[in-house]
C-alpha cells in the first residue's frame, strides 16, 4: 500500500512584470528559477540536488494568478559510505503543476490603511500535479547484515514511477513600481508544501523568478 509523503519548498522569489495594482494589468506572465533542493524520505540522510523550472502565469485578476509549472530536477539521500544502513539513491524527476494563488488584496478594502497596503499582497494558494520519478541510481540491496546476510535482501520500491502531487501554497510579493506607479517586478518570499502518493519524494528549497 502506498503511503501518503510530505516534502517542502522554502524561500520563494519571484519577479514579475504584470501591472498588477492598476486597472490595466497583464493578465499573462511567464517565471523561470533554478535552486537547491533537500529531501525529507525514508532515508536519515538528505543530499542537496537541484531544481529549475519554467511557469506560464494568467492573472484572472491583479490578485489570483494562475500557473502552469514544468519542473525537472534531481533529489539524493543516504550514502553506502556514511548512511547507517548505507543505503543510498539518486532520483532524477519531471514535474508538471497547475495552481493558483489568492492574494489578500482579492477580498479586503485597503485603501487609506498603511498596515493592509502591505497585508494585501500575502497569499495563500493550492493545486495538483504529476511527477514522474526515475532512479538514477539506487542501492537495492542490504551492504550490512540486518536480520538478512549481506546481499540478500531487496528493498522494497520501484526504479520510476508516476504519483501525484498537491501543493499547499503561502507567502508575501514585495512589488516594485515603475514611473508610471504601476508594480511591474515582485519579489516574492514563499513557503510551499507537497503532498505526493508514493515512497520517494519528499522536499525542497528553492528561489523562483517570474516576468
């Protein structure tokens, strides 16, 4: 039975050039990032690996944003030098995401209030998503004597696989304005939480830019 994982993205920055505190906004976008990444898995040991992705945005207002995200990367855990049960893999992935973000400046009036000028641009948000898992490489067998002799015994798990991932979205858009009083970058701090099916993946850190 496949068991429910949890892996993570922290420190979000995104920039992006839709007009998107004025009547006129753009109402598409496009992001790239590259970053770091750290898994949570069955494994102690976590080994930073990396990430890059491409998003297309569409703005069905200046405060809810639309993303379809293509990601592709490589998550690493354990070493069959220093893990304690010297397991040890190397997951080499593609992702492809659809979610949305709803901005606090969607639902409040914050005209003439200083503190909910700058809550506005908080934002919580959700979607789904596939990924699609190959194993690079991974150490199946048992390199100690645990209850099994030394290789005999096969751990359990697939070389690549397809689960399904839901994100669990939250963070602030810092925004820059042109001369004409219009925010055409943000800088944008995150945190975001998966939810996947399967045994591989749990994780990651990562820096995001859109324009």
């Amino acid at each position: 039975m496949k068991k429910i994982t949890l892996f993570f993205i922290l420190g979000l920055l995104k920039l992006s050039a839709n007009a998107r505190d004025s009547y006129n906004f753009s109402h598409w976008g496009v992001g790239f990032f590259g970053s770091t990444n750290f898994p949570y898995a069955d494994l102690k040991q976590g080994n930073q690996g990396k990430t890059f992705n491409i998003t297309g945005y569409y703005n069905l207002t200046p405060y809810v944003p639309l993303g379809l995200e293509i990601q592709t990367g490589s998550i690493s855990g354990g070493s069959i030098i220093t893990d304690v049960a010297k397991r040890q893999y190397d997951n080499h992935y593609m992702a492809v995401i659809v979610h949305g973000d709803l901005a606090l400046g969607e639902i409040m009036d914050y005209d003439g209030n200083f503190f909910l000028k700058f809550a506005k641009d908080l934002y919580i948000g959700t979607g789904f998503g596939m990924i699609n898992n190959k194993m690079a490489f991974i150490q199946r067998t048992n390199l100690i004597a645990t209850g099994y002799p030394v290789g005999t015994y096969t751990f359990p798990g697939q070389n690549s696989s397809a689960n399904l991932i839901v994100p669990i979205r939250f963070g602030y858009e810092f925004k820059i304005y042109n001369t004409y009083g219009e925010p055409f970058i943000g800088l944008n701090i995150g945190y975001i939480h998966n939810l996947t099916s399967g045994r591989r993946l749990r994780w990651l850190y990562r820096f995001f830019n859109r324009f």
